[in-house]
C-alpha cells in the first residue's frame, strides 16, 4: 500500500494483481474510492473479487503464453515488474479452468445434438434403441515435435468431428506429466504419503503412439452413452491403427455371425485380435479416408522413388499428386465405375494417354497428333522414349497399389478430416510445441478454449465463460470485450469464405507452381555452385558422378549399388542366395549331409566288423571240423 498526501487531500494506492484499488480522504473525512469491476460487490476485496485479474488469465491463453512472458509485457508497459506470488495466480487459474472444462462439455453435447439433427434431415433414421447413426471423424495433434525417429510427445489430445456439421463431438486429453505430483516426489522418493491435492492431469502412461487409438475408441465410447447417437461412419488419415482398434474382439464377432472362423493371414496363420469396441457398442461399418491425406501418402511414395529412377523428376510427382487430387474432388461423388476411369486418367494423362479423360478438362482427348514442343503438350511425357517407359513403370506400381477396389471404396465419399487438422493447429496458437504446458491442467483448459471458441464463437464463447467464472448469468463483458471479441469473428468468416472462392483457389494454385518452378530453378543454381545443404553433408564423401551418369541414382562412392547377382554360388541360377533351402551350400544341408555320410561311414564299419565275425567263427568251425575227421 503507497499512501501520500496532495495538499488537503491524501491517496491510499492498494494493487490486487493487475487491479488498483485508489482511496481518496479529504480533511473532513470524507473517503472517496475509485477500483476496478469486482466479482461480488459485498466482499472484500482482494486478488480473486476482481475481473481484471480473470480476463488477464484469459489474454495469456489467447496469445499462448505463459505467467513469465506475460509479466514481461506488463513490465514493459511499466504496469507490474513482478508476476507476484504465484500461488493466487494458480486459483485463479484452476477456477477459470474449470469453467471452461464444465462448459467444452456443453459445447460437444450441443454439437453433438445438431449433428443427430443434420443426419436426421439428411435422410437416416434412428436405429430401434432410438440411437442415430452418425458420421464423425477422428484425429489426433501432440504437443511435442515429432520425427521419423523418435515420437515421445509427453502430451497429446484427440478430437471427434461430425461429418456433416464439422464440430466437436468429443474429445480426450492425454499427459504423462505432473508437476506437483513429480515436486512431491523428488522431496521424498520413499514416502507413502499422497502429494497435495491438487487438478492432476498425469492420465497416460504407455506410449505416445498409443495416445490416438486409444483417445479415440474413447470418444466413440462417450458418443454410445450420450444415448441419442453411435459412431457407424469413420473417416480418418493413414497414419494409426484406429481402425483396427475401432472393432470387436474377433470371439465377439465370431459369436455375433459377423464372421465364421478366426481370420488368417498371408501365411494361413491367424491374425493377432486388436479390435477393443466393447460388446454392448454397436460396430463401425463403414471405414473411411480423407482423400487430402491418402494424396499425400501417394506422393510421398512417388517422390521416394525419384531418388532412384533415371530420368524421373520432381516435376512428375508433383503432376502426379495434383492430378490426383483433382480426379477424387470432381468425382467422389459419381458411380464407382466413374470413379475408377476417372482415377486411371491421373497417371495416363501424364503420360499422353488421354483414353480414360473427361473432355470437360483434358483438350487432348479428341486430338490424336501430338502438338509442336511450344505447346502444353510437349510437357507430357511420350510412351515412345525408352526412358519415359521406366517412369511410367515405376509410377504405375504405386499407382496400383493406391487404386485397388477397397482403397477407392474408401475415398468414395463427400467426408473429410481437414476439421480434425484445422483444431490442431488452433491447439498448437494457444499451446504453442516450444513450451511445456503438460505438467499442469493448463494445457487442458486451453484446449478446451479453443473447443468452446470453435462451437460457439468468440464473444459467445467468452459471455458464456465469464458468467460461468463469475457465477452471474446477466454478467456483461463489456463493450470493449465485446467489440473485440465480434471482430475476431467477423475476421474468421471473412478468410474462411474468401478462401472457399473459385477465385482465391486459382490464385492459390498458381501462386505455388510460380513458387516451386522458381525453387527448382534455384535449386539447380545452388547445385552448379556447388552449394549444398544436409544431414552430415560436411562428413559424407562426395557424390559419384560416373556412377550417377551409368545408373542415374545419386549415391556416394563408398554406397555405390552392387550388380544384382543372377545366379548362386553353387552354379545354380533358380535361386541367387544360399539360404535357399535345396541350395548345396546351405549350413543346413551341409551339416545334414554330413551327418547323412557319419551315419553312412558307422553302418559300413559295423557292417566290416560283422562279416569278419561271420568269418572268423566259419574258419574255427572248419578248423573243429578237421580236428574231428583227423582224431
């Protein structure tokens, strides 16, 4: 408390947090007091009676950052140089929390009821149990950087989308950390005393990759007990084994009629059971794909394959990965027969095979003779070129394997899990992956904010919150509030809509083939530098030119590729190693031989050994003999 005296007139100045409390007594005695809004006008103040302090909670998980970062703002503007003690902080951060738990809760109930309503209008009656049978997808986002190596994310979360209204159904948080629980252990390792009570949000254990399967077996469970719908529709990436989770125990099925006997593989042995949908749940009938994610995993196989097949270029996998996207978002809607022509046409089009073209798109179908090389045409690749064969070889054996009948079936549908990626990345603006939020339930209540902000909006969301926080349903947040607040959601429909326009996706497109022909132009600059960049680039040895002109893959002196070998080393050209199992110099064989000639060489001594018996007892019979006829 500062207290001074201006002339006949003295100031108490009294900081509750961020809010200041300004008490003016004149020499009569009469007390004047200027302070902030307060929560409950009748008590006393003090650092949680005020609104200031919970709004300012509510700034530092917008801009998704921490209590530290926040007072450095406060401390540049010359408002507080401390965050103060932290412990108050956290009540007001656990009472803000809970509020917004208690109301993403609401938010998916009435998503998920405008969902059931949506699947209703759109044609699908409720099943006899009264539950509807809905469309949701499913994906998850963690807090930690992963790589192709490592995926040891300490926290993550999975969301559920309805396939027609796009809005979360459910959710499930995953953390393998708590701070109170870990200071409480680290004073005392052998003590059987429990920590402190306290909002714990360690829940997960087991392994991060585990975190999606799970999180969203889950979410189903949660949309069964909701009483009103069931999951009968799931569209997800190819990335987890949701799917296979997302099925009855084969015992069950089996004793349900769904299948006859235990399943086998490849190999007619029977197949490991990983389906863990409780029997009382209605199955998943239906397995779906986001067609945006399936096109990416093709094109990464086809950019993979670059590396190694001569004459094949960046240029052709990024055709390819734009054809494909073209042909499933104009016919996924068609009959599958459609469907499956017009997904022929992404890899022969590229190729100057226009047989399996719609000529709503491609002027090249009624044109037998190519063009001059001027046109657009000399960019497609000709069957004619002995090298274009090899490409096209290669290109198609993914190209297959990505067509099959089931894998079209699955990308037949008007769903995707674009939503499930958009929360994603709203979680990582207000949890940010270089800061470590997991060890409190901080990191929930921000992914609850933005579950509450995506249903309902900004200032709904926060006239909701703040009433809930404040116990108040006629709370007002104020006009400021409330003018920001509306223009945060006028901003996000005016970029949603711009970018659903003809005119922005056109702009979009060519903006990024302008971009990647100027990156590989770049590119080839950098490369006749000689600048390079990489992994270990400044250890590995140099690349092998000759051997890049023979083979026309890039590979270092010290990797360079053995000729296939075409025969074994035992002369025999049906098999080329000597595992094979009839091969003569298979260890197995020569040790059984060798075996075969010990057992052999044993019976022939023992043979020996027999007729020199056999002998010896016919030449004492003859020499018995003779003694006899002699006496």
């Amino acid at each position: 408390m500062q207290k001074k005296r201006i002339g006949n007139i003295s100031l108490d100045q009294k900081t509750y947090k961020l809010a200041t409390v300004l008490t003016f007594t004149c020499k009569y005695g009469h007390v004047f007091t200027v302070s902030p809004e307060k929560v409950d006008e009748s008590k006393p103040a003090s650092c949680e009676n005020f609104k200031i302090n919970f709004c300012f909670i509510l700034a530092m998980q917008v801009l998704g950052k921490g209590l530290r970062t926040m007072c450095a703002f406060l401390g540049l503007l010359g408002i507080r140089s401390t965050e103060g003690n932290y412990k108050i902080w956290k009540r007001i951060q656990d009472k803000v929390g809970e509020s917004q738990q208690r109301l993403a809760e609401q938010c998916c109930s009435e998503n998920l009821r405008k969902e059931v309503e949506a699947t209703i209008a759109s044609g699908i009656l409720p099943m006899d149990d009264g539950r509807v049978p809905i469309a949701a997808s499913g994906d998850t986002g963690w807090q930690g950087n992963g790589s192709r190596m490592t995926y040891n994310s300490q926290s993550g979360q999975t969301t559920l989308c309805g396939g027609l209204t796009k809005k979360v159904v459910a959710y499930k948080y995953f953390s393998k950390l708590c701070r109170t629980c870990q200071i409480h252990s680290n004073k005392d390792p052998d003590s059987t005393q429990p920590p402190p009570k306290h909002r714990c949000p360690k829940n997960w254990s087991e392994s991060s990759k585990s975190m999606e399967p799970h999180g969203i077996l889950e979410c189903v469970k949660s949309i069964w007990r909701s009483g009103i719908a069931w999951v009968n529709t799931f569209i997800s990436d190819d990335d987890s084994s949701s799917r296979a989770a997302l099925k009855h125990p084969i015992l069950t099925q089996i004793a349900k009629g769904y299948i006859n006997k235990w399943p086998l593989d490849k190999n007619n042995k029977e197949v490991k059971c990983t389906g863990r949908l409780p029997d009382d749940i209605h199955a998943v009938s239906t397995f779906l794909v986001d067609p945006s994610h399936r096109r990416r995993v093709v094109g990464s196989q086809q950019f993979k394959i670059e590396k190694t097949v001569k004459g094949m270029k960046k240029s052709d996998c990024e055709c390819y990965i734009r054809n494909f996207g073209y042909a499933v978002k104009q016919n996924r809607h068609k009959s599958f027969e459609e469907f499956e022509t017009a997904m022929k046409a992404v890899l022969e089009h590229h190729f100057d095979n226009h047989e399996f073209c719609s000529p709503v798109w491609c002027h090249f179908r009624e044109d037998s003779h190519r063009k001059s090389d001027d046109t657009t045409r000399a960019k497609l690749r000709n069957l004619s070129v002995e090298e274009n064969k090899v490409v096209y070889i290669e290109m198609k054996k993914i190209h297959d394997a990505a067509t099959t009948r089931e894998n079209l079936l699955m990308l037949l549908h008007g769903y995707d899990s674009q939503k499930n990626e958009a929360l994603n990345r709203a979680f990582t603006k207000l949890a940010p992956k270089n800061i470590v939020f997991s060890k409190t339930f901080s990191l929930f209540d921000r992914l609850s904010f933005v579950i509450i902000i995506d249903s309902v909006g900004y200032a709904e969301g926060l006239r909701r919150l703040l009433a809930d926080i404040f116990e108040d349903e006629d709370n007002d947040p104020g006009p400021v509030l409330l003018g920001w607040a509306n223009r945060e959601d006028i901003f996000k429909q005016y970029i949603l809509k711009r970018q659903q326009t003809k005119k922005e996706k056109i702009r979009r497109t060519k903006e990024k083939k302008i971009r990647l022909s100027k990156q590989r132009a770049n590119d080839r600059r950098a490369k006749r530098r000689g600048d390079r960049y990489g992994r270990g680039v400044a250890i590995l040895p140099e690349e092998d030119e000759d051997n890049v002109a023979e083979t026309g893959v890039r590979v270092s002196r010290t990797q360079r590729q053995r000729p296939s070998p075409t025969q074994c080393k035992c002369g025999r050209t049906d098999h080329v190693r000597i595992s094979f199992n009839d091969c003569e110099l298979n260890p197995k064989n020569i040790a059984r031989r060798k075996a075969e000639e010990e057992e052999a060489a044993r019976k022939q001594a023992e043979a020996a050994e027999n007729t020199t018996a056999e002998n010896a007892e016919e030449n004492n019979e003859v020499v018995i003999a003779e003694e006899e006829r002699s006496v």
